[in-house]
C-alpha cells in the first residue's frame, strides 16, 4: 500500500501521530493505542483505535 503524508507534527524525534491518504482513496491514521477497555469502545475484530492531537487532523483536512 501506498501513502502519502497529508498530515503530521514532525515531531523531530521518531514516528509521530500522522494522517495519510492512500490510492484506494482512504486514509490511515497513526496514533497512540487507545485501550478498548479503557476508552468504552466496542471494537468489532479487525478494527483498532488510536488517539491523535486534534491539530494534525485538522492540518490534514485544511481546516
């Protein structure tokens, strides 16, 4: 799969919390794990949640 960064902090420091679009015309979102106990979430198998600094989706969507 292709990506390419729409979104991101450059944090300077190693991977950070980042938007990316794909050619399928979907996006990935990198974050920090978000445990489903935790959070009240009811996660079907095959779906994940992470967190992200409300900016960088902001940054990504041009807002």
């Amino acid at each position: 799969m292709k990506l390419r960064l729409i979104g991101g902090s450059g944090c300077g420091n190693g991977p950070c919390p980042a938007v990316y679009e794909t050619e399928n015309d979907t996006l990935v979102i990198q974050g920090f794990h978000v445990d489903p106990g935790r959070a009240e979430l009811d996660l079907p198998p095959g779906e994940d949640a992470v967190e992200i600094p409300r900016y960088i989706l902001e940054h990504a969507l041009g807002r």
